[in-house]
C-alpha cells in the first residue's frame, strides 16, 4: 500500500493538483480584485470598509496562538 502512495505517477498527479489549485486561486484572485475595484469606484464601499472586514474575518477564523482558559 505504501508503494501506491509513493509512486512516480501518484506523484505526478499531486502535483497536477496542485498547478491546478494554484490557477483557481489565481483566478479567484482576480476576480476579488475586480469585484473590489468596482465597489470602491461606484462608491458603494471604501478601501477602508474592506480593509476593516478583511480584518474581522481574519481575527475570526484565525485560532489564538496559545489556549484559552
């Protein structure tokens, strides 16, 4: 079963995987950097409102770095 996991091929598929990941987030990328040029052109949002929920969003998916009591 080792053999399976460690296989040139299965390599080759790892890293077609991951190319591919990377181009969609590239591309999701891109279109979040449209989305939020045109919201801060038409005036409906200001850098600093995305800025400021970015942050939020942030903070709470990211966990504290030590416990919590």
């Amino acid at each position: 079963m080792d053999s399976y996991y460690s296989s040139p091929m299965n390599e080759v598929n790892v890293l077609a995987k991951l190319a591919d990941m990377k181009e969609d987030h590239y591309h999701q990328l891109v279109t979040l950097s449209a989305i939020i040029e045109l919201l801060t052109e038409k005036g409906i949002l200001t850098r600093e409102e995305i800025e400021k929920k970015a942050l939020e969003i942030d903070e709470f998916m990211t966990p504290p770095p030590y416990p919590s009591v």
